[in-house]
C-alpha cells in the first residue's frame, strides 16, 4: 500500500477510536504511525496535494486527541469532587481542617 493512502487509513482509524472513546487503542496505532511516517521519508516527498489533506486529518485528529485530554482531565476532577464529598471537612476553633465522622481513624466492628 502507498504510505500516504496507509497513513490516511491509519489517521482515519485514530479518529474514529477517538470518537469511540477507546484510548486505549491509540497506543498500536502510535506505533504503526511511526512505521508508516519512516516509509513516507524514505520513499521521498509526496505531492503537496497529499500533503495538504495529511495535514487537514492530522489536524482534525489533534482536535480529538485535544478534547479527549479536556474530557480525562474533567472526570479526575469530577471524581476528586466526589471523593472530598464522601469525606466532608469542617475547621476546629483553631483554624484546623478535620474530617467530619473520623474519629480515631479506625473501622470498630462489632459481632
């Protein structure tokens, strides 16, 4: 296959894994990229027609990747959020945090 036609088919795949959320698959495909990507320099430049659209789907894929780093960073935050509410806080007399409910740090389990 022509490295330009395989690295289209390859950013295609990138941007409907992207799209589906499965990052887990961007890995393997970072991994042929870096193949098709060293087949393209040694076969010399492509057209600038070919270039331009190369250009226009990485572009769109950095996009993606872009927005799934916002939507990972977003559910960190919403899942701290949801941790520091598990364990509400309040502030002793003397300015201190303490967790509400945290006696002595220890589970009593009883028969």
């Amino acid at each position: 296959m022509d490295p330009v036609e395989a690295l289209r088919a390859l950013l295609a795949a990138e941007a409907a894994a992207l799209q589906r959320g499965e990052l887990a698959a961007l890995g393997p495909l970072a991994g042929q990229k870096a193949e098709i990507l060293a087949a393209l320099t040694a076969t010399g430049a492509p057209p600038a027609a070919s270039l331009a659209r190369l250009r226009a789907e990485a572009g769109r894929n950095a996009g993606l990747i872009a927005a799934a780093q916002r939507g990972v960073a977003a559910a960190c935050q919403r899942l701290a959020e949801l941790q520091r509410a598990a364990a509400p806080q309040t502030y002793d007399n003397q300015g201190r945090r303490s967790q509400l409910g945290a006696a002595g740090g220890a589970i009593e389990r009883r028969a």
